[in-house]
C-alpha cells in the first residue's frame, strides 16, 4: 500500500471510529442530577471525556488499519 493511501485510509478511519466513539458515556445534566447553567442547551453533555475517547479512538483505529494493510499486504 503506497504512503498517501495508508495515511488516507488511516485518516477516514480515525474519523469514522471518533464519530462511532463520541455518544459512549455521554450524561447530560438532567441525568447526572447537575444543575444545569443558564444559557446551556439541556442535551450538553457534562464531562465529555475528548482526550479519553480521542486515545481511544487512535488505538482502536490502529488494530483496524493493522489487519486492513495485512489484508492489503498479504491478498495483493
């Protein structure tokens, strides 16, 4: 697999699985039993977690494009 391929593969990827990552452990104010700030939309989440689900979704996205290049690797 030539270099902008991987690297472009290994982009779209890591998007995909950041979006399927996002709602995992998101609580909004009314079901943490927060008071929620004026001006806040009900639906915010309280405590996103970003870095967390960002590390997440590096590794995650780096077991998937792993077994994608051994495809690549080994069937072409």
């Amino acid at each position: 697999m030539p270099l902008p391929l991987a690297v472009a593969t290994y982009f779209t990827l890591w998007w995909v699985v950041l979006f399927a990552v996002l709602p995992f452990g998101v609580r909004s104010p009314a079901e943490s039993g927060a008071d929620r700030p004026a001006g806040v939309d009900a639906g915010a989440p309280v405590a996103p977690n970003l870095a967390l689900k960002a590390l997440a979704t590096t590794l995650v996205s780096g077991v998937l494009f792993a077994a994608i290049y051994a495809f690549a690797a080994y069937e072409g």
